[in-house]
C-alpha cells in the first residue's frame, strides 16, 4: 500500500481521485479501521501538507470559515466560537478525549464512520454497509446505540459525530475542492441517508475534499446538550444542537438538529417550525421534542431513545431561551 | 482528592513509595512483551466467527500469499499437546476447551488458527485474508436461551463443597414479622487488563523460556510443561512486571502450549500479541448471575431468616463456579438459613476469577437486599447492620478473628455526612441534579497459602530478597522489600527483590488476595532464619540464641534503622563471628490449617489456599464500609456517582500509599462494575459484542473526582505471622450495591440488575 503527501488538491495528478484511496487527516478513524480491516484503501493519501492552507478559523461579522484541517481542540477552544457559536464549541469539546481532540480534524470529524459494533467486525458477513446486499447484523442484534431517525430497513446504523449537528442546525455550507476546483454545497447534502445503499455515505466523489465550512449569521444564543453513559470520552446516546433567535421573548428564528439518534447529522424541520413566532414554555418545548421524534422508530433494545431525545430536545430548549449572552 | 501518602496509625508500616514507581512512570519497567528476542517470528490469531458448529474447511491461498508468511497453523497440523485439567480439578488450565485440536468449535471466538510471520503486520493480514467454512448450530447464549442445562454447583465442582445451611429457614420466614424477598442479576463482566494476552515463547535447546503476563508463574510453568509432555524443570516463565491481572492471568489459557509447541517446531522465537477483542474469548471472564434473596426479621430489624440462591453460567465441558454464599450466609447474625447454587451451561468460553469473584455479585445481592429491608422497616440502613452484627458466624458458629465492621460504618459514615441524610426518598436534588446517598457493607476472605523464600544478607546490609510472587500493580515489590528491611534492620535501599520467575522460591497465586500474606510470611520467616545464625554466632548459648531472636533486634545501621529493642545485635560484628561473607537462607512456610501436601503442591504448582470460612475453629475476613452520593439527572437520567467514601479494616497495613491505592482502584472498579461495565452478548449466536474499549465502557478521570479511603487501624494475631488480611479485593464489593442504594434514594426506584443505565430510570 503506498502512503503519499498531497500538495494541492487541484493537481491534476492526484492521486484520490482513484477510488481506492483514501484521504489521511488526524487519522483517529481512518487508521482504527484498517487495523480492523473494515478499510482496505489501495493508497493513503496524507492531506496534513495542506494544513497551512487549510486550518484556518475565520470568525467574520457576518459569520464564521473554519478550514477542514483545523484541529478539534483549536475550534473549540477558540474565544470567539465560545462567545458567538457555543453549539459548535461544545459539540466539539465534549467530543472524544483530548487527546483525539488535538489530532483530529474538523474535516475528519464529520467524515467519521458509525461505530456500529456490527460494520466494525468483519468477523460477521453481515453488514450492508461493509458488504453491500449482505444483510444487517444489527437489526435484530444488540441496536442499544443504533438510530431510530432516518434508518431503512437495510441499515439503521448511528452517525455518531457531535459536531456536524451544529453544523447542519446553523445552516452550514461545506466547501469541497477537487480536480475540478472548488465547490459549496449546503452541509445537510453532504450525507446520505441509509436507504438501499447504506455503503454510500456522503456526496463526496473520489478526489474530492472538504476544504471549509461555513457558516452564516452568529448565534450566540445556542446549546449542544449531549447525554451519554460516561461523563467523557463517549459518544452520545442522545444529544441536541439548538439554536436560537429571541426577541421580547419571541423566537424569530429556531434550530433544532438531534445527535446520537439518527443515521445521518439530523434537522429537526418540523420542530422548529413549530418554535418561529411563539413565545417558549414547557408546553411548546413538549411539542417540539414530540414532533422531533414524531417519525422515531426504536428497535429492541434502543427504544428508549425516542423517549431520551425528547427530554434531551426540551431541556435543551429550555437551556438556550435561558442562557444569559 | 488528596495525593498526600495517608499518615500510618497503630500497626501500620510506613508509606513509603513504590519500590518500582520511577520505573514504572519512566517507561523502563520491562513487561513480558518488552523482553528481548533473538529474531523472533511473530504469531497472530484466527479466531472462530460462530460459537458453536464446525470448521469444514479453511481456505489458506490468499493468506499464504502475503510476503513475509512463514507458516499457518491450523487443526491440521498443530503441535499435539497434552490434556490439561481445570484448575479446580487438579489441573492448571482455566478451560478444557482446546483449541487446534479438531475440527469442533464450542465457543465465539475460540482459536482455530495461528498465523506465523516475519512481522506482526504481515502475520495480521495474512489472518484477515484467511477463509473459513463453517457449519453452524444454533448456540445457546445464556440463561434464558434454549438448550442450556442447570444443575446444582455441588458435585460437579470440586471447590463448591456445600450449600451453607444452618435452623430451619423455612419455618422462620413463614413467621417473620417483615418479609423482603427479591431477585438481583449481574452482567457478564470481562478483567481488560492494559496488557493484552501476550506471550513469547523461547528454545535453547530443550529448554524453553516464556515471557507472559502471569499471576501464577509456578502454576503456568507446570501446566505447558504437562501440555507439551516434558519436565517442568525445563520450562522457566519470566515477568517482573504484570499490567494487571485481576483474576485473568491466575489459571493457564490454551494460548501458551499452542505458541511453545510451535516455536519449538520453527526452532525460532514467536511472540504472540492477540488483539483486545482476541481476549474477550482467549482467556476467562466473569459471568452473569441471578440472585434471589429471601429475608425475614422482627420489627426490631432482626434477621430471623436468610436464603441466598444464586445461579452462575458456564461452559458447556467446565463447572467453574463462583459460589458467593459462603459469604453471604456468614456476614450477618441470623439463626435460619438456607442457600443454594446452581451453574447453567452455555456454549460460552469458560468463565474463571475476576476481583472478588464470589463477593461482588452475592453481595450485590445480598446488600442490595438488606437496604430494601432497612426500607420496609424504617429503619437506618446502618443501624440495621448494626443490629445484625455478629462475631460469631452463624453457620458453622465460630468466631471472627477480628471483626471492625461496624467501626467501619461509624468512621465513614462521619467522613460522609451519612447523619445529614434525610431518609426520605427523592427529598434532595440540586438544580438538575437528583441527589441520593447510599451505603452497604464490603468484605472479603482472609486467604493464606504456602510461600518460600530465599534472602541473603551481606555484610554491608545488601540484601536480596527472591520469591515467585507477582508485581501485577499491588505494590508487592515494595511490601515485601519493607518487610525484609523490617526484619533484618537494613536501609529499605538496601533491599533487592526479584519476583516474577518460576527459577526462584515458589510463591502462590496472586489470587484471592493472598500475596502479601504469604509472600511477607514466609519472607519474615526466613529473615529470621538469618537472624537466628547471626544470634548463634555471637550468643554463647543455642537457647539464648533462641530467645533472643524473638525479642532482639539487629541491625546493620543500629542508630537508625533498629527493630525494636534496647541493644541491637551489630550485623558486621556477627558477620564476623561467623567469618562468611554472605548469610543465605532459603525456607517454605505454610499457614495454620493448610494440608499436608501443601508444601509437595506448591513446587508443582497448585497453590492451596486456605483461610476465609474454611478455618477449622475460626473465620477470618477482611471489612469495610462504603458511603456514595450519586446524581441522576431529571432530564437526560444520566447517573454519576461524584463522591465515594469507604473505610476499612484489614489486619496490619503493610504500605498505607500502596493499600489506599488498591482500595481506591477498587472503589473505583466497583463504580464501574454498578453504572457502566456489562459485555454485551449477542442472544442468536452467542458472541460477545462490545468487545474492545471503546464500548466496554471503564471510567475516565471525570466520572470519579471524589474517592476518599480511611484505612482503620486494626490488629489480628490469629490469621497469618504477618498480620496481614489481604485488601486487593477488597474494596470492589460493596460498591455495586451502595449506588444501587443511592440510586434509590435520589429516585424512589429500586434497580436490581446491572449496571445500571439511564434507560433504566423511569421518568
Ligand atoms: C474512542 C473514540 C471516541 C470518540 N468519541 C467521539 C465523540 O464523542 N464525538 C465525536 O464527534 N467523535 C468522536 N470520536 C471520533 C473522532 O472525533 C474522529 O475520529 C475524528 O474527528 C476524525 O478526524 P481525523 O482528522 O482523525 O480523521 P481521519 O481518521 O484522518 O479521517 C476520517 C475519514 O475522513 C476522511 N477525511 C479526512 N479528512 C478529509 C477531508 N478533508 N475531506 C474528505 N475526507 C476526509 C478520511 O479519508 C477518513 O475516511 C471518537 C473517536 C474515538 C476513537
Ligand atoms: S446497522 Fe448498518 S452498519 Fe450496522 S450492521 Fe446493519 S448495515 Fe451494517
């Protein structure tokens, strides 16, 4: 297998633009797989050259640009993002281990594989994701952190990340660059629900890259809410990005996203919808958290988290109409 | 969290640091799979994708064809080697279960192949590119699946020698005033040690030296040398430093045989490094168990009945059995009581000791229980330990050696605030947070078995101390060089030990919390072997000679380092009387009780632990008490236990550093083991899930900022000559039960299965 640095993502000659090879950023996914054998890129193409370029956090007045290579810990940590988009600071600092936060990327980040126990062990020939028309292992087998958003009856598998819940929630764009030069796309195309092929994940076609993301407007008044089994260290079990816009107690604006429960970075349109124009009490909050999981559908043993995400959802409601900024 | 070394109180030795701790934190602490070897080939496991069936065929060209494969090892043609028992039956393994040997598979990732090559990396991929057929039955996964068998545990485990039984139960219970009866269940459970299952096999000629993380080098020593039919002088196993054990390591697997076998046939090195998934299925774990408990008391809070039933799962060929009720039927005064224990066989891999293995789940159980009866009698939880305390034993009506029990309870509960408590449930909360305290007993056998030792003093103060034991991160290097110092008056730098080597003295299994027991024991004795020369050479008569080795000290620094005594005998001048240069003493001791062929059975191996309820006019048990708070959250129901508190009595305390941080571990493990840790089992096929650290869950450093230990001071002169009760596994028991208590009390809701998880708090 051969490991090569990559100096501009434009060349003509790139080498990602072959289908079987991958892209290396922090490498906190990519290299876990492939000891495990669940990716067998032909070549792995190390995208670190391109940090200088590529690693920049670009807080504007009328939003913000974080490069693709920017690491976890550095985002998070930054003071404009905590003052002026706390769901993206903190869907960022309560994810993974410090350690995981200073090599990984934001780009890596929302690449991130589910960690479906099933797609993680080739020992089991089962997995429509891993092996397209196999079956789903998972269906029938332990699913305590699998979705109950967005999932199909070939695969109901978890996106796990936390921050693209903030992105999807604040309007992201995702900039890609490849051969052809640099496109935007809004963040909520960039992944595929499951459907009949779980094994294609994201829009993305070989050689291309994310470069950037952006985001418009500040929304100081945001929360991401993340309940899991440990206190660090863990995936969410349920989690929600909410944003909002309050004025005289009106929320003119509101965004809903839901994390740990769905098998893409998940929006919550309908709950929103219901926020835009009203004034916020328990009662609202309650509708929205229902109307969020309105389409939730739990298996044997992740039922509980329609019930879960729908507390989640309100108190992190109640969390952002409250919170002093 | 305080990082201060805890002050010593009365018949507490000093806290001084860990002998090894530079090594340690600097990286240069060598493990079995640093050891250095002379170009070694490199092993990699294949490991069977179906827990019950057979291998029809392998299909090997793939594998074969990645660069750098010396060889694949298959049934077909594996090293034969010899059967070995399991350890509760005579033998050293922890499984009968042999891999290699047909084409027969009995359990989720049993070994059915081992990939050779010139880099761990080629043997990897060459084991991913190997295909297997298979043809699979349907497995029975565990107690509720079909096609398990259960039978009562005595009979068909040799260790398991009674259902405790004592009155009339069932006349008592009818009767009883107030009545609780319940059912608990605990999960399977897996040790994950940091050090994976490694081994290293190495020839000269017909000897061979294996490099493994073990907690029983002369027990592992013995077993591959029955394995592979030769002379367990010809086999010598190496560790100094093991990175944890907790029970794993105490019984062979079949791994070492199979690695040995196959060098010996390469005449080359191999050193195996299975994955952490690998060790899931290649080595023992703790097994789920169910409970029912039945108490009956006076509205005085009295027990007038007590009945433990509790059922184990294991492998389909073994009848390993936990069997807490030796336990439970004994911690509290009670004149009725009937227990029983029942194994369920399941096509599983063998289960064997995990820290504190019959403790921690009967006493869940029985903890668990005696809380929901503090309830139904309005009663304080303590006060009804308290009024149950006893010490005398209820079965077999002998005394405790010591009992502090309810000291215990009183230091931590002051430590805790425990009388700030309102009893009512769900009364506290703080902001989003529900706050419950919860407490519940902690207790584990005093457990001995026969140690040697050889030490050798020079002149100078230089000693050398050498025994088999195990430094599997307890502190066993620092106790048994303090009690060396101790006894023969030198600096404490003075002192070397050597541990980890089946070629040095035996020592047992670091198991059951023997080892400072022991090992201190017999290395007290043998220091006084070498005092009593030295008092011969300079005392004019043997019985003098005699007595005063009881009652003199010596010393080789006399103003400092002094035993106690008016005048010190001087190590040089005897030294000189003697006109040696070196005074090298070797002795086997063994503690009261233990059978005759105790001393025969060390050296082959097979450590007979005696103590604990087995006494002959006595019991002997370590005790504690531990106090939480926990927090549920109203919203999310996530539950977090920020405080735990326990206090402990267990004899004399040979290290105050190194036993509050067995104690803290445990503290922590037992947290673990109550909100977090459970091995996920796959019900269709019998296969282990969550099997790697990233959902096995353990705590992180946030999850547990406050633990506090308060070590009693407690004397016992009737367990062991170093006063020593053990305190490894101590501190792990009690936890589970005291966060389900707490549980409670933040929430009203009363979870009896573990661990215990937000989905399992009701709104
Ligand atoms: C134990 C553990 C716990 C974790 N817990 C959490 C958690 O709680 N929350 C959470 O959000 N995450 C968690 N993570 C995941 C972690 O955040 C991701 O592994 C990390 O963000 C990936 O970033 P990376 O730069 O290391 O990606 P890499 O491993 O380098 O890459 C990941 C994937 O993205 C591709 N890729 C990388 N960069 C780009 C790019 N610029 N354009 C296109 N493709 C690209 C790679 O080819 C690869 O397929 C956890 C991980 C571990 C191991
Ligand atoms: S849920 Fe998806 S990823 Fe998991 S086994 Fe099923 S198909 Fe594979």
């Amino acid at each position: 297998m051969a490991v090569q640095a990559l100096s501009t993502a434009a060349a003509a000659n790139n080498p990602l633009t072959k289908a079987t090879a991958q892209p290396l950023a922090g490498g906190t996914t990519l290299i876990d797989l492939m000891k495990l054998d669940v990716m067998r890129p032909a070549a792995i193409v190390d995208i670190n050259s391109l940090a200088r370029g590529w690693s920049a956090i670009e807080p504007a007045s009328d939003g913000l640009r974080l490069g693709a290579l920017a690491k976890m810990s550095n985002v998070a940590a930054h003071a404009d993002i905590q003052r002026n988009y706390p769901v993206i600071a903190d869907s960022l600092r309560l994810a993974a281990s410090a350690q995981l936060r200073n090599m990984a990327t934001l780009g890596g980040n929302v690449m991130q594989r589910t960690r479906c126990s099933y797609f993680r062990d080739i020992s089991y020939e089962n997995c429509n994701k891993r092996n397209p028309g196999s079956g789903c292992a998972a269906m029938d087998g332990v699913n305590r952190m699998h979705a109950v958003l967005g999932t199909s009856d070939q695969c109901i598998a978890t996106y796990p990340g936390d921050f693209a819940q903030a992105l999807i929630a604040l309007d992201a764009a995702v900039e890609i660059t490849g051969k052809a030069g640099t496109r935007s796309m809004p963040f909520a195309q960039l992944h595929k629900a499951p459907g009949s092929t779980p094994d294609i994940e994201t829009a993305l076609q070989p050689g291309e890259l994310i470069s950037a993301f952006s985001v418009p407007g500040r929304w100081p008044r945001s929360v991401y809410l993340k309940a899991r089994d440990r206190q660090s260290y863990e995936f969410a079990l349920s989690s929600a990005a909410v944003a909002l816009d309050v004025q005289d107690g009106t929320i003119r604006d509101a965004r809903v996203a839901l994390g740990g429960v769905a098998t893409v970075p998940w929006r919550a349109r309908e709950a929103e919808a219901l926020l835009k124009g009203q004034k916020f009490d328990d009662g609202l909050a309650q509708r929205v958290a229902d109307a969020a999981f309105a389409d939730a559908k739990g298996r044997q043993h992740n039922s509980f988290k329609i019930a879960l995400g729908k507390r989640v959802v309100a108190h992190a409601l109640q969390q952002a109409v409250t919170m002093e900024i | 969290m305080t990082a201060a070394a805890p002050e010593p109180k009365a018949n507490m030795g000093q806290p001084v640091p860990r002998y090894d701790a530079a090594a340690k934190v600097t990286g240069r602490a060598t493990y079995a799979s640093d050891m250095p070897l002379d170009n070694p080939a490199y092993a990699f496991l294949v490991t069977s994708a179906i827990a019950k069936g057979r291998i029809d065929s392998f299909d090997l060209d793939d594998a074969r064809s990645v660069r750098g494969v010396i060889d694949i090892v298959t049934h077909e043609n594996a090293p034969k080697l010899k059967e070995s028992k399991l350890f509760s039956n005579g033998g050293y393994a922890g499984t009968t279960i042999q891999p290699l040997k047909s084409v027969d598979i009995a359990h989720d990732g049993q070994i059915i192949a081992v990939v050779i090559a010139e880099s761990y990396e080629a043997a990897r991929e060459a084991a991913n590119r190997v295909k297997v057929s298979y043809t699979a039955v349907a497995p029975s996964a565990s107690f509720d699946s079909p096609g398990t068998t259960a039978a009562a545990a005595k009979g068909q485990n040799a260790q398991f020698k009674e259902d405790a039984e004592v009155g009339d139960f069932a006349r008592a219970f009818d009767a009883a005033e107030v009545k609780l009866t319940a059912s608990y269940d605990t999960p399977a459970q897996h040790h994950n040690p940091m050090e994976l299952f490694t081994t290293s096999c190495a020839w000269m000629g017909d000897n061979l030296v294996i490099y493994e993380g073990s907690q029983y080098v002369y027990g592992l020593k013995n077993g591959v040398a029955e394995q592979l039919g030769i002379d367990a002088d010809k086999v010598r196993v190496v560790n100094p430093y093991v990175g944890g054990g907790f029970g794993s390591r105490g019984s062979m697997t079949p791994r070492t045989a199979i690695i040995a076998g196959i060098a010996k046939r390469l005449n080359r090195p191999i050193k195996l490094v299975p994955t952490r998934d690998q060790g899931f299925t290649i080595a023992t774990y703790r097994a789920e168990t169910r409970h029912e408990i039945r108490l009956g008391a006076g509205r005085d809070g009295r027990l007038v009945a007590l009945r433990h039933d509790g059922a184990e799962v294991s492998s389909r060929p073994d009848a390993y059995c936990v069997g807490g009720t030796k336990t439970t039927t004994r911690l509290y005064a009670c004149p009725n009581v009937a227990s029983l224990v029942s194994i369920v066989r399941a096509d599983r891999n063998t289960p064997g000791f995990m820290r504190s293995p019959p403790e921690v789940p009967y006493l869940f159980a029985l903890e668990s229980a005696m809380d929901e009866l503090a309830v139904k009698l309005n009663m304080d939880p303590v006060e009804l330990r308290r009024i149950n305390d006893t010490n005398v034993e209820p079965i077999g009506g002998k005394p405790y050696t010591s009992r502090s029990l309810m000291a215990c309870f009183d230091e931590a509960a002051k430590a805790f605030g425990w009388s700030q408590r309102s009893p009512q449930p769900k009364s506290v909360s703080d902001g989003d947070w529900l706050i419950g305290y919860g407490c519940a007993a902690t207790c584990y056998p005093t457990q001995m078995a026969p140690s040697a030792a050889r030490v050798r003093l020079q002149r100078d103060g230089r000693t050398r101390v050498e025994i088999a034991g195990h430094e599997i991160g307890t502190g066993a290097y620092t106790v048994i060089a303090q009690t060396a110092a101790e006894r023969l008056g030198v600096p404490l730098e003075k002192v070397a030990v050597f541990v980890g080597d089946s070629d040095l003295p035996p020592a047992p299994v670091a198991g059951g919390s023997n080892s400072t027991a022991s090992t201190c024991s017999a290395v007290m004795m043998v220091c006084d072997q070498i005092r009593q020369r030295l008092f011969k050479a300079v005392m004019p008569s043997d019985s003098l000679a005699d007595k005063a080795k009881e009652t003199v000290g010596i010393s080789q620094a006399p103003s400092t380092q002094a035993a106690k005594s008016d005048r010190p005998l001087d190590i040089e001048k005897a030294f000189d009387a003697l006109g040696v240069g070196i005074v090298e003493e070797y002795g086997e001791w063994k503690p009261e009780g233990a059978p005759l062929d105790s001393f025969m059975a060390m050296h082959s191996g097979h450590a007979r632990l005696v103590g604990g309820h087995q006494m002959k006019d006595k019991i002997a048990y370590a005790f504690g008490a531990e106090f939480v708070e926990v927090r549920v959250n109203r919203f999310t129901h996530e539950i977090r236990a920020p405080r735990l508190v326990g206090a402990f009595a267990a004899g004399r305390i040979m290290n105050p550093r190194t036993a509050r941080s067995q104690l803290m571990g445990g503290l922590i493990w037992g947290m673990s083991s109550a909100l977090l840790e459970a091995t996920e089992i796959d019900q269709r096929n019998a296969r282990y899930v969550n099997d790697n650290l990233a959902d096995y869950l353990v705590p992180v450093n946030a999850d547990v900022p406050g633990v506090e230990v308060i070590l009693l001071s407690e004397q016992d002169d009737h367990i062991n000559p170093a006063g020593v009760k053990g305190l490894g596994e101590l501190a792990n028991v009690g936890t589970n039960a005291a966060i389900c208590n707490a549980i409670y009390h933040a929430t009203g809701q009363r979870i009896r299965k573990l661990p215990v998880r937000l989905e399992n708090i009701e709104a």
